[in-house]
C-alpha cells in the first residue's frame, strides 16, 4: 500500500504523533489506526511514548 510506503518513510529517523499522521494523509481516525496497527504488527514502526493522549510513533 502506498501510503504505508509514505508512513515508513515519513518516520524514518524522526518522531511523529498519530494527529499529525492523520492530518498529512486527511484520513479518519479508524483509517490511520488501521494502516498504524498493521504497521506495527509488520514490526514495521514502533511506539516511541505519549504526548498528551496521542502516540508517537518511529519507524524501526
């Protein structure tokens, strides 16, 4: 899929929230949740801490 080609690339070396993924791609809160766990179980990206309620994610 491309835009979990986009999410990698986008997180490589760097630190994002799951807002701020959400607001790149204009995609619903369940969409980019979804392309996020499927990441995350491909061990593709990983959780890196919280800011406020919202996860910060990197790319492994």
């Amino acid at each position: 899929d491309e835009v979990k080609r986009l999410i990698i690339n986008i997180l490589n070396d760097t630190e994002m929230s799951t807002p701020e993924l959400r607001k790149c791609f204009k995609l619903t809160n369940s969409e980019i949740w979804k392309l996020i766990s499927d990441l995350e179980s491909a061990r593709k990206i990983k959780r890196t801490g919280k800011k406020g309620r919202a996860q910060l994610w990197t790319a492994v």
